[in-house]
C-alpha cells in the first residue's frame, strides 16, 4: 500500500504503527472490546483446560459455549453433529454469511500437566490446544457482537465437537449446518509459531487422509493372514512414520496401521494412507490393490475397500488465501502472516469437510508453543488469545465487506 508524503507526515506526529492506517473503525472497535475482555477471556480458557472431554463427550464445554453465546445475543443451536453448538450472529447491515468454526474436544495423556491450571479429569488433557481455539472463537464472537449495529452480513460460529476422531465436521454438515450456504468458513489451529504471527498458504496446507480396509475370511490362518496384509500396507510408505512430523514437499506417502480387528471367523485391517496429492492418492491406492489382488493364501480371501479423503485434511482456497492474508496484514502488519510452504504428513484436520462445501482458510496461530500440538510437555501462550480473535475479525470483516479478491 502507498503512503503519501502528508499521510506519512500525520502517522508520524501520531506515533502509530503503519498498519494503523489500514484499520477500519469497525476493527478498531472490535479491538478494543477484545482488550476490554482479555482477562475474562484467559479465565474461560483454563476453565476449559482444567475440564476437559474427549470426542463425543463434550458436554460441559458445549454447555459453556452456549450460555457464553446467548449472553452475547447470538441465535444458538445444540446438540448439532453431537455435541456440537451453532451461534448466529445477525448483523443489522445488509451482506454475506460467513462461517468461522472452532474445535472443543481433548485427548487422552496421562502425561503430568506442567502448567497451574492444570487438568482435573485424570488421563484426559488439552495438548492440541482446542481449549485456546474455543477461546478465540468465543472471543471473536463478542468482538463481533459488539458492533452488530454496524456489521454488514451474518457471522455463523460452529463449535465442533470430535474433531479428534475426525467424525465431528461430517456429523454437523449431516445435520444441516450450512443452511443457508455461507460464502466463505475460517477457521485456525495452534502452532508452534511466535505469539503475534499466523501461518498459512493457498491449496493443500495439511495431508489428507485415505483409509483402506482388508477384511479376511476363510477356515486358514486368519492371523498370519492379517499379519501379511499389515505388512503389504506399511510398505506403501516413502517416509518413515518416525519421521512424519517433520515438514516436508509433497509428494510423500505415509502408511500406519491400526490394531487389527479379530472375531472368531474373520480378520480385519484398517490402514491410514497419509497424502498430500493426488497421484499418490491414486498410486498408493492402485499398490494396495494389486497387492492384495495378488495373495493366494490357502483357504483364505481378501476383501478390500480403499477410500479416498477419509480425512479430508485442509486445502485452502486460493483467491480467498490471498485476500484474507492481505487483510489481516493491513490490519495487524506485514508480519502477521508468514507464508508457510512444506507439510507435516502426521498432522491432519476434518476442517476440510467443510472446505468441500464452501471456499475457505485456515491459519496456523502462534502461540510459541513449548512441544508440538500433542507431545506431552505441550503449553500455549495465552497472549495468543486476543491476537487469534483480531486476526479472524479481520478476515471475516473484509469478505463480509466484500474485499477485492474475496
């Protein structure tokens, strides 16, 4: 953006940061209701931590959602998808709806949590960081609330549940959640990125992944059997599982394979492919099956099921990317947003279920983590909070406005 020599001249007698200038007075309004509430906002995240349910059990957290939504004036709707909450926020200005979602659900880990507020429920823990992402989108939605008089469209929050055992977005998309059809979703995750930053980048910006399943039959050795086929399916990798936490440039496969399933005729196995790309989707699918294709057991047969997008990962829209990012940049700085260019094949997100309905974004949000989302010694900077929620209200302010792009 060009700064003329008298506009230069007035930031400078004022002593504001050059991002001041890009900030509309409906920003700056949800900013500084965001500062007004920032403690409060701290308190309601470790609630949350101290508290936490794994996929399908969310029940208190929904409940919190709820009542923290209603007080804000928001339509809200329950058990959606589960334990799933849905706030509409209807502006008093003509516009597009536009969807902001946030996960709610923990994981289980018997690891010691380091911080004071620390988790009550033995064995279950928030080391992803869904409690601060619940926050955010909470914060959000009173930022936006505050200026409702002025908000030109209507901002639709979706609190998922079962993120986790990735069956949460499907469940609430099952249940209507896009009624109407919102313009664009946005949504973000913790990262272990400085507080103040977010990262993201256009197209395929975490793996998906393609699930196949062998079901075995037959009066010969089932287990030997099974034990085959999980070998035939870990061989599909070209990356070691060890070493799928470390970014990398797509092409890559990587194979797991779950506990294998055992009645007293029949063996099966469920395998997690994760890709980034579609000829390896279609590679490893077309291996597997020629693979399997060519056992010849005695007294055994091999049914296979090979679905792609099991998990349907994240895959950001290009033009809405663009646009989002320069928003949030004018609003917060050049360095808001780094640009991220390589993928972690061990991370996934059923975000993307909705991305499949609607374009949208997401952002990895700095939150100078100590370990990676899920590693035990995991701590999110709290400050991450206020910057989370100011950066999605720019992005959601600026396509509800109808930016250049969006």
């Amino acid at each position: 953006m060009r700064t003329g020599l008298l506009l230069g001249t007035i930031l400078g007698c004022l002593a504001l940061p050059a991002s001041a200038a890009a900030q509309s007075p409906l920003f700056r309004r949800v900013s500084a209701t965001l500062a007004g509430i920032e403690g409060e906002l701290v308190e309601v995240r470790r609630d949350l931590h101290r508290h936490p349910e794994v996929s399908g059990q969310e029940r208190r957290t929904a409940g919190v959602v709820a009542e923290r939504l209603r007080k804000l004036g928001l339509e809200v709707r329950t058990g959606v998808g589960g334990h799933g909450v849905v706030g509409v926020l209807r502006g008093d200005r003509p516009g597009p709806t536009v969807a902001y979602r946030a996960d709610m659900d923990a994981v289980y880990s018997n690891a010691p949590d380091p911080v004071e507020f620390r988790s009550e429920t033995p064995g279950v823990r928030h080391i992803c960081g869904h409690d601060l992402h619940t926050t955010v989108g909470l914060a959000l939605a009173a930022g936006l609330a505050s200026v409702r008089a002025e908000l030109p469209g209507t901002v639709v929050f979706l609190f998922q549940p079962a993120e986790e055992n990735v069956t949460g977005a499907k469940a609430m998309l099952a249940d209507g959640v896009f009624s109407p059809l919102p313009a664009a979703v946005f949504g973000l995750h913790t990262a272990p990125l400085p507080v103040g930053q977010l990262g993201t980048m256009p197209g395929t910006m975490m793996a998906w992944r393609d699930r196949v399943s062998v079901r075995i039959t037959g009066s010969g050795d089932l287990g030997a059997a099974a034990d085959t086929v999980s070998a035939l399916i870990r061989s599909l990798s070209t990356v070691d599982p060890s070493q799928a936490v470390v970014p990398r440039q797509p092409p890559f496969v990587v194979a797991q394979v779950a506990p294998i399933g055992e009645t007293a005729d029949s063996r099966t196995v469920n395998g997690s492919i994760s890709v980034a790309d579609d000829a390896s989707s279609a590679r490893a699918n077309g291996t597997i099956t020629a693979l399997v294709g060519r056992l010849a057991l005695p007294e055994i047969s091999f049914a296979l099921e090979y679905t792609p997008r099991w998990v349907p990962g994240v895959t950001n829209d290009a033009g809405l990317t663009s646009a989002t990012t320069a928003s949030i940049r004018r609003a917060l700085g050049a360095d808001a947003v780094v640009d991220v260019n390589s993928i972690s094949p061990a991370f996934s997100e059923d975000y993307g279920a909705f991305q499949a309905e609607t374009p949208g974004v997401f952002y990895y949000l700095g939150v100078g983590a100590i370990g990676m989302p899920h590693s035990p010694g995991y701590v999110a900077d709290e400050a991450a909070i206020v910057f989370g929620a100011r950066a999605m209200a720019a992005a959601v302010l600026d396509r509800m406005a109808g930016s250049p792009g969006a």
